[in-house]
C-alpha cells in the first residue's frame, strides 16, 4: 500500500473528498472523482464515504485504489 500525507494549508480548516481526490492524483476531473466516490471504491476512518463534498479533516485516514492519505 502507498502512503501519502496531504498538508492543509495555513487557515484553511478542511479539504473536500473530491479535491482532494483531484489534488493527489487519483482523479483526473471532478467527474471522475465523483465516479469513484458513488461507486464506494473511498475509505474515509474505515468507513465507506459516498458524500461527494464530505470535509476532511486534520486526522482523516483516506482509503482507494490501494493508496492511503492522512491528513496533516
């Protein structure tokens, strides 16, 4: 499993699923990111995530395609 750390910027408190998604590379488009999340392939603490703008936050253990991200 390959495991990432996404830093949220200096006042900025959350990151959405789909961003995220988006801004590490796993999705190319907001569709597609949209795709993976609707089709439960998305860890978010354990649990399966189908809300498309869930807010991530620092703590926050994201599962997909045999990748890990935790926020920081």
């Amino acid at each position: 499993m390959d495991k990432k750390n996404f830093k949220l910027k200096e006042g900025q408190p959350y990151i959405t699923l789909n961003n995220l998604l988006q801004v590490v590379g796993i999705a190319q488009t907001g569709g597609h990111a949209k795709i993976i999340i609707q089709n439960e392939e998305v860890l978010v603490n354990g649990l399966v995530e189908t809300r498309i703008r869930n807010k991530l936050v620092i703590g926050d253990v994201i599962n997909t395609n045999n990748i890990q991200i935790e926020i920081e």
